[in-house]
C-alpha cells in the first residue's frame, strides 16, 4: 500500500494546512485500492481513567467518594458496581467485576489530591459489540452526563483512556496468528502517524510505551520487523516481541528486572496474548483522558476501525515506503464509513487526523522518525509501575474471561444486539 511522502510542516502547523489540498490530491493517485473483504467485527471495553471531585461533599478517601459515584450512577440509571479487595462482604462492593456494568475503582498509578479533594479513579464500561453503535454511544453518553454533573472530571498526563479488543466469532471468538501479525505490522508502521493525533505528553509516557522502539525491534529496520513477525510460528511470540522491554530502561530499573521480559506498558498491550490466551484481549493505551462523551468515543471509534482495517491490510504495507499521517486518516475514515458509524463521530473522526501534529525537528521538516523509546520517569511514575506490576487488577481482562465462561454464553452470542 503506497502512503505520500509528508509535507513539511512548520512549527505551528501552518504548513499542514497550506498544502492539504495538493497533498490529498496526490494521495487520489497513490493509493491502490484492494477488494475489500469483511470488516473483522470486535467486541471492546473502554477503561476511563481520570480525576475526580465531588460537586457535592469535600471526600478526603476515595473510598466515601467511591460510594458517592455509585449512588449518582445508579440514580441516574447506570447500573455499576465497586470493585474491592475487602476480604470480607460489603453491600455496595465486589470483588468479582460483571461484564454487563460499570466498575468504579481506584488507580494508584494516577497522582491524587487529597487536600484538594481530588482522587485517580478509573471506570471501566461493560463490554460491547463495536457494531451496535445505538447501544453503545447512548451509554456513554449517559454515563458522562451523569459524572459530569455530579463531579468535577479533571484529566491530567497520567490521564488516559485505554480500549481492549476482542474478536466476535460465534464460533472461534479468538484472535488468529494471521490477525496478530497484521494488527502488529500496522501498529509498528504507522506508529509515528497515531503519534501524531495524541497530545505530546501521551507520545512519552512510561505507561504507553513505543512498540517500536522497544528492547526487540528498535534496532531493526521497518521491513526487517515485517520479516521477524513473519518468521514467528505462534500467537504468543507475536505477542511478546511486541511488548518486550529492556531491564536496563526506565521500566526495567524501576521493576528490578534483570533480563528481557514483556511489560502491558505500551502503546498496543499484548501481554493477555503472551500467556497463549487466544481470547485475551489487545489494550490501545495511548489515547489521553476523556472528560467529554465526545473524546471518549471518538477514540474508540480510531482504535476498533484501525484494528478492523489493520487486521484486513496489514500484511498488503510497503514497509520501505514512509507513512504519511493524513493518509491513515482517510485509510481508518474509510473504514469507519463502511463500517456504518454514525456520521457526526465519523467527523470527529476527521478531526482528529486534520488536527495531528507530526513531531517537528529542529530543521523545521516533519520527521515522522523521531521518538524517544522511553524517557526518564518520576518517583511517582516509579511507584505507579510497580503498584501496576504488583497490585492492579487486569479488571477488562476479568470482564471478558467472565463473559466467555457465562453459561448462557451461546445464548447471548445469537440473541444480544449489545454483547
């Protein structure tokens, strides 16, 4: 798949604007369109991760402002739960979370302000079929209203809003080693491109590492990673090439380790896949925080219609051809129109790509190619990846294993326009 070569772009992006037009009509004549083949169908579960203060009440713990979200939720027609490691039953905890609700808990990977009453929480949505978007986008909807009116939502750079992909099969409801090779071909070749629809800030956190710069391919040309990822005969080596990281890095130091192991702290997480679980899910981490139902599903909405066309053309890329943002951003367009997405998100969709900023070198030219694979990090980040390492629960993974050990399973598979 041929991609135009990327303009220049000034360090306040006007040069993006001035030569969009000649840019587009250029990619009208690379481009080669393929038959398309079906859409791979996803079903995903959204984690919220953001700032939270009550409207209401000055809470000092995030446990009494945790009960205080559970009552407004469900007030307001949301049915949610609170996820707890209390080892004894409480009325308004869990410790098992549903896939059908709202998950409220905390996150101590996040900074709180308990001075200021302001506390890390993540949400993490029940599961959905991408496809049944009248479902799906009214309930987010409603569940951002209701937040936003009862609280104040504040995100900040540790913020973010991380999508978990699971195929939908009725009867292989798994992903293939053909799914994981494409998918991972595209997320190294147009990493650069996603880079540039994200804040700055989301581009170096320790938390959303570069799978492309990480231990195993950042010493390899585009097209020499295509050649390793085709080389391996099993979903699981995919999987962990993908999230190695090095024990000398920022993480790897933090974590005490002393040889190559997979971390979940990158851009794409496929850490539920290395354990050979075909039915684990791929995390999408990178996206900022969501205080707005429009963010949140916008980027949904890029994550699954990139996967869908990832999964589909991935093995079809060029890898010595150099990627060009604007033309990601009419590839997953076009996704998303076929995909039947409705039409105000589709221009949100848009937007994200005719707003990317390409990082700029110092010669003022786009270069697509520079990235730190991880930076320094913080006593706080420091503490953040262990309590992730050795204390936070994989609740959307928890989410889905419940789901595929439902006993009326079958049943929801054919009946529900949701699950």
């Amino acid at each position: 798949m041929p991609h135009a070569t990327t303009p220049s772009v000034s360090s306040d992006g006007s040069a993006r604007s001035r030569h969009r037009h000649r840019d587009r009509d250029h990619r009208r004549h690379s481009m080669v369109y393929f038959e398309e083949p079906e859409p791979k169908q996803f079903r995903f579960c959204a984690e919220l991760t953001l700032q939270i203060r009550s409207r209401r009440a000055d809470h000092r713990r995030s446990e009494s402002l945790e009960d205080e979200i559970l009552y407004s939720l469900t007030s307001g027609g949301i049915k949610s739960q609170i996820l707890s490691d209390y080892p004894y039953d409480h009325p308004t905890h869990t410790h098992t979370p549903s896939y059908k609700v709202w998950t409220i808990t905390s996150d101590h990977s996040i900074q709180s302000k308990p001075t200021e009453y302001k506390h890390a929480m993540k949400f993490v949505s029940p599961l959905f079929r991408f496809s049944s978007f009248d479902t799906w986008i009214q309930h987010f909807e409603s569940f951002m209203q209701v937040l936003n009116r009862d609280f104040e939502t504040t995100s900040t750079h540790e913020c973010s809003t991380s999508i978990h992909l699971a195929p939908v099969d009725q009867d292989h409801p798994e992903w293939t080693r053909s799914d994981i090779r494409a998918l991972s071909k595209s997320i190294l070749y147009f990493e650069s491109c996603l880079d540039a629809v994200m804040p700055l800030y989301r581009r170096t956190s320790v938390f959303a590492k570069s799978n492309r710069y990480n231990k195993q391919m950042a010493n390899l040309t585009t097209a020499e990673c295509f050649s390793h990822l085709d080389s391996l005969s099993k979903r699981k080596y995919i999987a962990a090439h993908m999230v190695r990281c090095d024990p000398h890095s920022s993480t790897g130091r933090a974590l005490g380790q002393r040889s190559d192991f997979p971390h979940s702290g990158y851009r794409w997480n496929f850490l539920n896949l290395v354990h050979n679980k075909s039915r684990g899910t791929i995390e999408f981490r990178q996206p900022p925080g969501s205080t707005t139902p429009g963010e949140a599903i916008a980027w949904i909405i890029l994550t699954v219609c990139f996967a869908q066309v990832a999964c589909a053309k991935g093995d079809l890329l060029r890898p010595k051809e150099r990627p060009n943002v604007q033309t990601l951003g009419d590839w997953v367009y076009r996704e998303a129109v076929r995909a039947n997405v409705p039409s105000e998100h589709r221009r949100r969709l848009r937007q994200l790509f005719d707003d990317a900023m390409p990082i700029v070198s110092d010669s003022k030219k786009a270069d697509l190619g520079i990235v730190t694979a991880e930076p320094p990090i913080t006593v706080h980040d420091k503490h953040g990846l262990i309590w992730r390492e050795k204390g936070e629960r994989n609740v959307a993974m928890e989410k889905f294993d419940g789901f595929f050990v439902d006993p009326v399973l079958s049943l929801v598979l054919r009946d529900s326009s949701r699950l």
